[in-house]
C-alpha cells in the first residue's frame, strides 16, 4: 500500500540528507528542491526514489558532497563547466544560471558540464529559463543501458531532453522525454510492483523482445526510442548520440559504454575517456529573436489551436507536452506525494540510519 507524505515535510528530510553527506546548507536546500521537482511533476522513476542511490554513491566516494564547481573555458556565449565530481542536483542548476548569464548579453547561452553525477529530471534545469523570458534545453547523458539499433551491446544512457518554452496566458510547452524507450526507473518502478514491460522497452541478451522488466540483471538492453528500426528505433539511437556528443564529447565527459554506472556495486570502467558524466545546457533569449510578447501571443495561439485538435474518437483531448506533469503537480502540492512500499522502505532505512525524522 502506498505512503502518503506531503511535499514540504518530504523535502526538509531530503534537505537533511543531503547535509549528513557533507553538502553545504545551501547546495542541499537545492539538491532537495531539484530532486523533488520530479516527484510533484508525476516522474517517480527519478525523485525520492533515487535518493539512497546518491547516498551509497556518496559512501562508495563516487560524489563530492562539496564540489568546488568551476569555469575552464568560456566564450561571450559559452562555457564549459568542471562539476567536481559533485551531485548533478547542484552542479546543473549552477551551469544553467550561467547560461542564462551569458543569454542575457550575447542573446543565447550554453554550458557544457563533466565531472557531474546523475541531475535528476531535465525539466528542472531547462524550466530556470522560463522566469528570465528565455527558452531553456536540458539534456544528459547517463550509464549505457541502451543498444543502438540491431546491437546486443549497451552503449547509450537513457540520455534525455527537454526543452522548456515560455507562452503568454496559456502554460508553458514543456517536453522532457527520454530518446530510449523507456527510462530505467520505469522498469525499477514495474519490479517493486511485480509487473511485466510493455512490448518494445526491453530485449534480452540475444536480442530478443522480452517483458521482463528484470532483463537488464541478466544482460539484456533497452530499446532506443521507437523500439526495434521498423518502428523507428533508428531514429530514437540517433537522438541518444546527438545528447551523448553534446553532453560529453564536447565538454569532456565520459561517453558512450564508458559512462560510469548509477549504482554503487558496479564500479566506473577501469579505462575512462573523460571525466564523470557531462550535460548540456542552454538559454535562449527570445527577444534575440523577436519580440518577446508578440512570441507569446503566438505561443498562445499556438498552444489553443493544438487543444483544439480533432480527435480521433472525439473524447480524448489533445496534450500539450507540461500538461500533465502541471496537474500532478498541483495535485500533489495539495494532497500529498504517493510513495511505493519500497521507496518508503528505503527512505525508512536512510531515517534510522541517519537518525533524521521522517514521518
């Protein structure tokens, strides 16, 4: 049976977490308001949920709890960021206010990050440039858990993007989506529910379709966005290795199978080509373009036509990519966030262990 905590008390405990690591008072208020972000926005797969994970990192001295995070390299519109080996939660919001800096001079800024850790949901990073009337972009690379169309191999992350877009009177168009098919929390979350995967997340170490959301305990991979290449799974590896080149390749980051694994019991490739895991980030001031408020109306018309799309059966209303993630949001703000028995397990455990109170 789910676990119903609210949305503050949750994120102060989180907060102290992130202390009793070492992180400064500050770098965990943050930490714990990225990482929560995912949790109010309906993507269990990467909030509380992911919490122990960073702690068993931080213990098999896999995360900086106190990066000194740094500038290496920089143009009137770009810089490249050394995270320090410190939590992605802090390190990319860092990375991100200084592409929104650079933005709000030369008309658009970019970062590229290495040596950073997992940086929970995307969206969270690209929405900071939503406040500045900029368009914000957010991706990461992550552990090699994909196979490139036709291979056995793994050697993508799940490797997401998002990308968020300020309107006038209608919400923001927010998209953040993995370019696999499915992101490894959503087979974590199948397990702890005991259910099997749908047909075109997953193959065994053959190759073959599986709906074991297990697989990848016993070799198996994840299927690029689109499953297999007569459903465009092609496509979906194709936009893997633009984030893993943009996010690594160009800041200095491991890449590609040399990426370093999640979890803790598996150690970093013994023959690394660059430094931790690396990100991309980048803001876009929309007055470089055009007028900001002549955009908006057109973003508002945009959005109120798509709402108005004939629908196949007449019932079901068309999405806006954020629509979703906004009403989880504003749900859970008011009534709680839903924990699964596991996640409350896990959580239980770090509050015995860290003697900090939890319900």
């Amino acid at each position: 049976m789910e676990k119903i905590i609210f949305y503050h008390p949750l994120r102060e405990f989180v907060s102290q977490v992130f202390v009793r690591m070492g992180c400064p008072v500050a770098d965990a208020a943050l930490a714990s308001r990225a990482l929560l972000q995912a949790d109010l926005r309906g993507i269990d797969s990467h909030g509380v949920a992911r919490l122990s994970g960073y702690v068993r990192l931080w213990k098999a001295n896999r995360i900086n709890a106190n990066p000194k995070v740094r500038v290496v390299h920089e143009s009137p519109s770009t810089v490249v960021v050394d995270g320090d080996r410190g939590l992605g939660l802090t390190v990319a919001p860092q990375a991100m206010d200084l592409a929104i800096k650079k933005a709000q001079t030369a008309g658009t800024g970019w970062a590229a990050i290495r040596n950073s850790n997992h940086f929970g949901i995307a969206a969270y990073h690209a929405m900071k440039a939503l406040e500045h009337d900029m368009i914000g972009i957010a991706m990461t690379n992550a552990s090699p858990l994909v196979a490139p169309t036709f291979a056995v191999e793994r050697m993508l992350g799940t490797n997401p993007i998002c990308v968020a877009i300020p309107a006038g009177e209608q919400p923001p168009f927010v998209a953040d989506f993995a370019t696999s098919a499915a992101a490894n929390g959503k087979l974590e979350i199948l397990q702890r529910k005991n259910e099997e995967a749908p047909t075109g997340w997953i193959q065994n170490k053959k190759g073959e379709p599986s709906a074991n959301p297990h697989e990848l305990k016993t070799g198996g991979a994840l299927l690029p966005l689109g499953g297999d290449r007569e459903r465009g799974g092609h496509k979906g590896f194709c936009l893997g290795a633009w984030v893993d080149i943009f996010s690594a390749v160009l800041s200095g980051a491991n890449y590609g199978p040399w990426v370093p694994p999640f979890v803790d019991f598996l150690a970093p490739p013994a023959n690394p080509v660059g430094e931790g895991i690396g990100h991309f980030l980048g803001a876009m001031r929309i007055d470089a373009f055009r007028p900001s408020q002549e955009f908006k109306q057109q973003m508002d018309r945009w959005i109120t036509r798509f709402r108005q799309t004939q629908t196949i059966d007449g019932v079901h209303a068309i999405t806006i990519p954020g629509d979703p993630e906004r009403e989880f949001e504003k749900e859970r703000l008011a009534r709680g966030i839903p924990l699964l028995p596991k996640v409350a397990d896990d959580l239980q455990q770090l509050s015995s262990e860290m003697n900090i109170k939890l319900w």
